[in-house]
C-alpha cells in the first residue's frame, strides 16, 4: 500500500479563510468555510495520511522569522480565532 500524505499548514487555513469573510466578527462563519475547505481539500487529495500544523501560539516569527527577517513584517494580528489553535 502506497502512502499518500497531505499536510495542511492549519493556521495559515484559517487566516486566509478569514481575511475573505465579509464580517470580520463572524468567527462562526470562519469556521465553516474552513471546514468546508478541508472537506474539499481531502475529498478530492484522498490521502492515507493527514498532518495538520500549526505556529506555536508564544512565537513571534518562528524559524522562518530567523532565516527571513522580512516574514511576518507587516501581517495584521490574527484575530481571536487563531489563538484558539
């Protein structure tokens, strides 16, 4: 049996999910789409195996920060639902 891998970079799902919504404020909304997002993304990878990744919630930029001083320069906060991952 082959293995077919899908990773998701989660936290970056969502924010993109998010930054699309009419209503900022509309985290149910958010949530959905996302859902529905990822339901679309394996639906149609069929993957054997699924990793989902996520920015550790007390880093600043991370390792990309330290290879790419750029990254992260002028993103906007993630809204409330992003702590939450």
């Amino acid at each position: 049996m082959s293995i077919h891998l899908v990773i998701i970079d989660a936290l970056n799902l969502i924010r993109r999910v998010h930054a699309v919504q009419p209503d900022p404020t509309d985290i149910d909304r958010t949530i959905q789409t996302t859902s529905r997002t990822l339901h679309r993304i394996l639906n149609e990878a069929n993957p054997t195996h699924i990793i989902a990744v996520f920015d550790h919630h007390e880093q600043d930029r991370g390792w990309r920060g330290e290879l790419l001083p750029e990254y992260k320069q002028n993103r906007k906060l993630c809204p409330s639902l992003c702590s939450m991952a």
